[in-house]
C-alpha cells in the first residue's frame, strides 16, 4: 500500500504521482489526529518541525482536504491534506544584517549541517539550542567529525556566536544573541498556525498543540506561549509521527463531479442520483483492494458557494438533510467570513464522496496505573531562557512513569529527540505513556520592552507588520465579489503610521504599494479636524494621490480607543449575482467589525479622537465607467471619459454606510459604471479588510503598549532606509537611460549617487511632456516604480515600506508625461508607463534587459458582463550584484503587476467566452549569455457580442537587450472574424465582436544579457 497526498492508502497499481506530492507530511497529520484523539483531545494544531521547515494543519473533527493546492509554485488540482508550510527548520541559517536579526528561509541542510555538526557549517538555529544548553552534546548521538564517532562541537558554536555578539556591539552577550533567533524562529512558527486558524475564524487557544518532528519538542512550549496556547502533546513516536501515521491510515478513495445547482430541494433528485453514481464508483475502487462493501464508510461532501462568489465551502452531507446542508454551510461561512447573506442564492459547486475503509489499523494505545508523583532528575543542567541561566532538571524519558510530573525548566531526553519545558510549564506523564505538557503559571501578556530599535525586536515588528496586512489581503480576497479581486488577485493592503507614511504592505501589487502612501496623505491632508471615529474615505483622483480611476483605494483611520458609537444606520445590501441583479429582498448580515465603530448592541460613548495609525486597501474594480466596459479605454484623452472620479469621497460617516450618496457619485456621471452594485460589494470588501487590519493593530498595541508599536514603526523605515543606502554603495556614480515608447514619447532618466550623503538623485528631466493620449502617469506611479526598483536592488529580504524612499531624492518636471494635471487622461500611465519606468531605471542601472514593457491590458464586455486582465510574457535576463548573471523564465509577470490569470474554468463560468489556447511561444525570448524567458500567446471565443479593447505597448518596436543580449519580439493584437479574416490592431485599440469571433494576443518579449 502506499500513502496519498489526500491522507489515505491505496494499492501500489492504483497510485499517481501527483497523490505523492505531500504525502509523507499527509502522514504526519493522521498520525497527529489519531494520537490527540487517544489523548482525549478534538481540537488540534498540528506542529512538525524538521531540519529545513515546518509543516502546520488544522483539526477540528474532519479532516481538511483542499482541491486546488500550491506546491512548489505549480497549482494542482487533487484531494490534498491542508498543509501551510514555513521555511524555519533546526537547519535554518542565522543571520545579522544592517542591523536587524533573521532565522532563514535558508537552509544549511544535512551536510554541511549546523555548525555544530563539525564540517564549517554556518550558524544555524540548532546551534542557537546548543548555545542555550537545550541540546546537551552528552545527550546527543556522536555521529559527527570526519570519523563519525564525536559530539556535537560546542566550542566552535560558542566561538561563532562570541564573534557576532561583538560584531553586533550592543552589549548582549552571545547566550542573548542565541536566544534572539531562537524568538523569531517561533514568530515565524506562529505566523504559519495563525494562517491556518486564526486567519480561518478559529480560536487557537481552545486548541491542542500535537508536537512532532525532530525539532519540535525544542521550540512546543514557546511556540505555544506565542499562541496563546497552554496545551502540547509530544507523543512516543513523536519523532517518527509521519511514519506512525501512515501505519494508523485507511485505504481511502475519493470522487469528484461538478454540479451547479441551487442547494434547494428541487435539486435533490439530481444530487441523489449523483451522489449515487460517484458512490458507486469509491465502491468499486475499494473492492478491487479486497475492502467489502460493508466495510465501508462512504460520505458525501458538498462543495457550497453562494451565488456570484467563487469561495465555495465542504459541506458534509452524510445526513441528506438540505435544511441541515444550509446551515452547516452558514456556520462555516460565518466562522471564516464574519457574516451570512440572507435570501442569497446558496450553489452547490460540486460533489464529492470519501470512502473509508473502517476495518482499519487504528491503533488502541492502553492505558496504565497512574503513580502521581514529582519525577526526580537525574541531574541537572544550566540552561539559557528569557534573558538569564537557569538550572533545568534532567530526565530520561525511560525512566519517567504514568502520573510523573516534571516541572519546568527541565530537559526530557528522548531517544530521537529532546523535549524542553520552560519555565511555567510543567510535563505530565499521561496514563497512555503520553508527554502532555501544560501552562501552570499564567503567561505575562504585556512584553516589557523599551522603544530604542533592537536587532531581535526589529525583526519580529517586520513580521507582525507584514502579518496584519497579508490577513487584510485575505480578508480581502474571501469578501470581495468580483473576479478582478477574488480571482485575479489585483489588488493591496497596506499598514501605515500616523503621518501616512507607508510601515509595511503584503507582497501584493508592486505598482500599488510605493503609491498608496500618496493616497492617505491626500486624505489627511484635505480632512484635517474633521475625522471621526467610524469614519473611511475612498479615494482615486489620479491629481490628487491616486494613479488610475479603476483603482480605488479606501482608507480607515485607527483611534486609539474605539468604543461603540451607534447602530449602524444604512442598510448594508447584498452583493448582487452574475450580472449585477440583486435579489428582491436580499441584504447581508454584516459582523460588527465589518464596518468601523459599528457594535450590535449600539449606543454611543465618547471617544478619543487620536489618530494612531491608517491602514489602506486599493482594488482594482473591473468598470468604474468611461467609455469602454472594463474603463481601460485605449482612447481616451480626458480622464472624464475614463470614468466616475473619487475625490476625497467618505464612504462611512461616523458608522453610517453612505450607499445611496455612493450609488449617486457612480451613476451620476456622463460615463456612468456599468455595475455599480458590484463595485459597492467589493468597496465593502475593502471597508472589511481595513477592519481587519484596524483590529490587529489594537491586538499589537495592546501586546507591546502604544510607545513601542510607534517606536518600531519608525525603526522599521530606518532599517529599510540603511538598507537601500547600502545598495548607493555599490552603484555608479551617474548612469542614465532614453526609453522611447509607441507613442513616439522618450522617458529619460538620470540616477546620480552623492557618496558623501549615502543618497542618490533619480532626476526624469528631459522625459517627454504631456500628450493627448492615457500613457500619462501621476507622480505617485513614477514614484512606486523607483521604490520597487531600489528596493529589488537590495537583494534582501527587507520591507518595503516609506523608508526605502528617504535616501533618494525624485526629480520630476511639471508638466511632463510623469506629471500630468487635470484633465489629461492617465490610465494607461499607471498600467503601462508604469513598466516603461522601471525598464528604464533598470537598465540606467546596468542590471536587467527590457521586459516585456507592458501588461497586455485586456478588457471585453457590455451590460451585463466587464472582464480585465492582464497577459504576461516572460522575465529578462540580467545579472545580480556580484555579477552573477541569470536567465529569464518563460509565462511570467514581471516588475510592477503580478496579478493572477483568471482560472478557464472560473472565466468561462463567469462569462460567454471560450478559451480556445494558451501557450508559451518557446524560443521567442531575447537571446544571449543569458537568455530572456518566452512570451506567451492567448486566444479567446466570444459566445455573446462584446466590445473589446486592447491597452498594450511594444507593439512596433522589441523590448532591448542589454550588455550585447538580443532584443525580444514586438508584440501584436489580431481579431479573428467570422469569415476568416485576421485583423492586426493597433497597440492601443477597440473593436466589436459578434459571437464566434476571436482575438488573439502574442505578448512582446524580454530583452537577454551577454553576448552570447
């Protein structure tokens, strides 16, 4: 038999190789469920630690199999056990670097090893225990040295952790360095649970914490502690858990149909009969391995959506109850949503049937006379925890009885691992021979820290940052209505401090995120003395902070206290189904933090009217009218005829949703948009994922206290501003670049380096004026493209954030194409100019070709339906810092978007197209020493009569090499007609097509590096 990714067995002639892709991790979650259900326990986090990362997963009474998992970058479509992993192992590599402490993501792997394991590795987070005393050498195989018969090399990890606590030169000794990375190390760990539970609606702390992996035992209890967590279960086997599991899993066989029918009574016939048929065929599938019908235990699962959104739920269905299907459905939203839609439509996406073979290998673990009594060491030990030596008890795991009790600090030497229990901890030996250690003194919550930068602190405030605004993004994504946000991806979330200025962003849109911080200056700015708690603006004037209409961005000022300020007045509607419609009736159960300063109990309190911080979302709506559907009009030359014009626009009044004043400004317009109630959903998906971040940031300070969240708001700018000024370094004292475009428009850039002030001048003089095109970008544009290039010069994992900007100093000139004023049209600036920016920047500064130069801006539509997107090519080629030069990668998105490509399946669901290809165009990419990835073609059916236009570039001259590389390809646009003939747009073009016609879209491609 062998193991599935899905977390059952199947025999040997049965297995695929795309059922392997996680199926050793797979075995550690049966074998993590089974174990903490013998425990008594129902609930449960699992956490595997190993040499190079840490797998994480989700309990609570079903297994959770996701059908469309990530591994490795490629999206696979099979019944996979929900599994997050994180890059922080005994192996991962430490590091201290402009001023700041980091635990991997790499890794020193088996050989070298940890420095410790005698063959010159680097400093790992192994070697960081070693320095505490919580892996003793004496406990510890002697497997090392070049005759395989020595210890663990204590010396040379203290000497290395010696020689950086004075290269750090702060005055903390090496056990505090050690113990530093020890802390981001579990920061990381603890990121990875929250993104599996806390993200999802989940309390963690109502959880068990089942702790296996080499490692794990280790870190169980600060892991925990971080969490809020005060139960963890080191099993016998812990060590070889995923092992165990495999030995304790069923044969199992699973069957999946699509369905799209209304979860309604009407629609039992068909699900009964389908349900029927997959049965049938599970059935089948286990019979052929000599399971009997009677042994087993089949079940259907219902994929549940609502109608006109794409994020469908499972469903258990073993009760053929459609009332009780509902209502389950309803829970589940509601407990990863925050909310319910009352009279929606309820779709089931799909169904499924699991069978299990229940004459099973479940293993019965018996019980054992307790003796209830304290342990006694076998000695004792110093060990390094929270800032002082301490002296920990030794205890051999064999020697321990059911009923023994071990108080923390203590080491429990197993044999394939070490288990330390921390101070305020105690272990208890269950009566299943079981480790289940508990919290027993409470966990001071208030971090007593001081608000000068430290390199430990810096580190864990940059995850925590980052944090807030990755869980806005997700809140952003589930909410949202439209295939634009929820699919493609197009959109950001940002965090920032009290004067706008940008602390940190999730890895969403490049061109959004070093422009966003424009848009929540412009809002101070124009409202101050008039922002009241309960209040958010939205925002997307390209003249005043904002860089295209299509992108709104709404913004939520954080109070330093919120109370409750009264019911919510305003009805919240519901988002509308396919095509814009909203049911008779239909309105949305909102939470209370769906809207800010909105409590269900209402009533109104004083407030302080502080301002701490903001936070910002910005999606792209797929139409905010103009003159083409999909507002990307390729011919515009004022910005009214691109569309409705947010200036400054509060959208909630002290609590109060504004929809029928927000309804007004989007249809009250010459080029009204075409589905306002769609733009209202995803405003209120915004409005939501701010919420999200504004109740994160209240966790935070009410964790570290007010003075240090600010302190490290700030330290974090000047960590990244060091950062960048260390690039200066390394970069010519003048360089520039001429970048001439379709338009017949050049942008020129100068970038000059004052060695003496660590600073650089990015001076865009000379760069052509303003023309009666949409190619004019808004000084936030050309400015988000500087910050992402410097900050993609740095080579390092830092944030992007506002300090990146402090050593560089923008020089645009009034009136040219990158500082437009009212009433020049800019959306392609924002789309296009964008990456002619920073192909220019790039190569001024000698280190990538041209990429494809353009997004490829496709939109189709009419009444009903507005589509966009966006086509990629393939990455230059170019060389890093060192010199080191790399090729490019074939079907990629580069520089200033990385949105994602609509799914065909979702495309032609949502709308009548047909996808009829999708290729890589292999051997187009720019030749060289190093060569450009490929381009891409893409052709798309219309079912129904659409208006279509193209926004693109590149379309009459290559992207270039650099260094002697080969230029690219030119680009083009065709339309396929009905009676055959094939016409080539221009760059920037719109058409009509009648149903069964085609248009067809060969992106441009990137320049190579070298002389071949």
């Amino acid at each position: 038999m062998f193991m599935m990714s899905s977390g059952g067995l199947t025999a040997a002639d049965m297995f695929q190789g795309k059922d392997a892709l996680l199926s050793g991790p797979a075995g550690g979650v049966v074998g993590m469920v089974e174990t903490a259900k013998l425990a008594g326990f129902g609930k449960v986090i699992g956490f595997d630690m190993g040499g190079t990362s840490t797998d994480v997963a989700h309990y609570d009474g079903d297994y959770e199999r996701a059908f469309d998992t990530e591994v490795a970058g490629v999206r696979i479509r099979a019944p996979m056990m929900r599994i997050h992993t994180v890059a922080a192992g005994g192996g991962s590599i430490l590091h201290y670097e402009a001023g700041r402490f980091r635990a991997g993501p790499d890794s020193a792997g088996a050989n070298p090893g940890p420095a410790a394991y005698r063959r010159r590795g680097p400093l790992a987070l192994t070697d960081a225990n070693v320095m505490l005393g919580k892996l003793q050498p004496d406990f510890f195989p002697a497997i090392f040295g070049r005759s395989q018969n020595e210890p663990l090399d204590v010396q040379t990890v203290r000497e290395k952790f010696t020689a950086l606590a004075a290269e750090i030169g702060d005055g903390r000794t090496p056990e505090a360095v050690a113990e530093g990375f020890v802390t981001i190390a579990v920061e990381n760990m603890a990121n990875a649970i929250k993104k599996i539970s806390v993200q999802r609606g989940y309390d963690v702390t109502e959880y068990l914490l089942n702790c296996f992996g080499g490692a794990g035992g280790q870190h169980a209890c600060l892991v925990a502690d971080a969490l809020g967590m005060e139960a963890v279960l080191i099993h016998p086997f812990s060590g070889l858990l995923s092992a165990y599991g495999i030995g304790l899993s069923s044969v199992f066989a699973s069957r999946q149909q699509a369905l799209l029918k209304p979860l309604t009574e009407d629609s039992r016939i068909v699900m009964d009969d389908l349900i029927a048929t997959l049965r049938k065929a599970v059935i089948e599938e286990l019979a052929a391995q000599n399971i009997a019908e009677g042994a087993v235990a089949a079940k259907p699962v219902l994929q549940v959506r609502y109608d006109g959104t794409d994020t469908a739920l499972p469903v258990n269905f073993a009760h053929g109850s459609i009332a009780r299907a509902r209502q389950d459905f309803e829970i589940a939203h509601k407990a990863q949503f925050g909310f319910v839609y009352e009279n929606k439509p309820m779709i089931v996406e799909s169904v499924g049937v699991e069978g299990t073979d229940t004459g099973g290998t479940a293993r019965d673990e018996n019980d054992s006379i307790l003796d209830d009594a304290a342990a006694s060491p076998s000695g004792t030990r110093q060990i390094f925890a929270e800032g002082t030596w301490r002296y920990a008890g030794i205890f051999r795991r064999e020697a321990l009885r059911p009923g023994h009790k071990v108080a923390g600090p203590a080491l429990i030497i197993e044999p394939n691992q070490t288990i330390v229990v921390e101070q305020g901890w105690r272990a208890e030996i269950t009566a299943k021979n079981h480790v289940l250690l508990r919290r027993i003194e409470k966990k001071r919550r208030q971090a007593a820290l001081g608000t000068e930068a430290d390199p430990v602190m810096l580190e864990v405030f940059n995850n925590l940052f980052m944090s807030i605004a990755e869980q806005m993004g997700v809140t952003l994504q589930n909410t949202a209505y439209s295939v634009n946000i929820k699919e493609r991806l197009d959109f950001s979330c940002a965090v920032f401090d009290r004067t706008g200025a940008l602390v940190a962003n999730a890895p969403h849109m490049p061109v959004h995120l070093g422009s966003m911080d424009r848009s929540v200056e412009t809002i101070i700015r124009l409202n101050s003395g008039d922002i009241h708690p309960g209040d958010v603006f939205a925002l997307n004037a390209p003249y005043n902070g904002g860089t295209h209409l299509p992108d709104i961005t709404v913004v939520t000022p954080v109070f330093e206290e919120e109370r409750p300020i009264s019911p919510l007045v305003g009805e919240m509607s519901a988002k509308p189904t396919e095509g814009g419609a909203v049911p008779p009736g239909s309105h949305s159960v909102t939470p209370p933090s769906a809207l800010p300063g909105i409590s269900a109990t209402g009533g109104e309190i004083g407030q302080s009217s502080k301002i701490l911080f903001w936070v910002a979302s910005r999606g792209h709506h797929a139409d905010i009218g103009g003159t083409a559907p999909g507002s990307m009009t390729p011919l515009a030359t004022t910005v009214d005829e691109e569309g409705v014009l947010f200036d400054n626009f509060r959208i909630v009044d002290r609590g109060r949703f504004r929809e029928k004043e927000l309804l007004t400004l989007l249809t009250d317009h010459r080029y009204p948009a075409r589905n306002p109630h769609q733009n209202i959903a995803d405003l209120k998906a915004q409005i939501a994922a701010n919420e999200k971040g504004v109740a994160e940031l209240r966790k935070m300070v009410a964790h570290f206290g007010l003075d240090v969240v600010e302190a490290y708001m700030g330290h974090v700018q000047d960590n990244a501003a060091e950062s960048v000024r260390r690039v200066l370094e390394r970069l010519p004292d003048a360089a520039e670049y001429a970048y001439p475009t379709d338009t017949g428009q050049v942008i020129k850039v100068k970038i000059t380096v004052d060695r003496q002030k660590r600073e650089a001048t990015v001076d865009f003089t000379g760069t052509s004026p303003v023309m009666k095109n949409n190619f004019n970008a808004p000084e936030p544009v050309a400015r988000a493209a500087v910050l992402y290039v410097f900050r993609l010069m740095v080579e390092d994992m830092i944030p992007m954030n506002a300090g990146c900007l402090r050593p560089i100093n923008i020089i645009i000139p009034d009136g040219c194409m990158l500082k437009p004023a009212y009433p020049a049209a800019v959306v392609a600036g924002n789309v296009e100019t964008s990456q002619h920016v920073t192909n220019a920047l790039l190569g001024a500064m000698g280190a990538m070709a041209n990429a494809q130069g353009t997004m490829n801006n496709l939109t189709f539509g009419n009444k009903q339906y507005q589509y966009y997107e966006t086509i990629c090519s393939g990455s230059p080629a170019g060389h890093m810092n060192s010199g080191r030069g790399f090729a490019g990668t074939s079907g990629v998105h580069t520089h200033m978007t990385n949105s994602r490509l609509t799914d065909p399946e979702v495309l032609e669901l949502r709308f009548p197209v047909l996808l009829e290809d999708f290729h890589i165009r292999e051997g187009s990419g720019g030749k060289g020493k190093w060569s450009a990835g490929d381009g891409t073609r893409r052709t798309i059916r219309f079912l129904e009569k659409m208006e279509c236009a193209i926004l693109s570039s590149h379309r009459n001259r290559p992207p270039q090499g650099l260094d002697g590389g080969g230029d690219g390809e030119a680009g083009s646009t065709k339309a396929r007609r009905k009676n055959g003939l094939v016409e080539t747009l221009k760059a920037c073009d719109q058409t009509v097509l009648d149903a069964g016609e085609a248009i067809i879209v060969s992106t441009p491609t990137p320049g190579g590096f070298g002389k071949a």
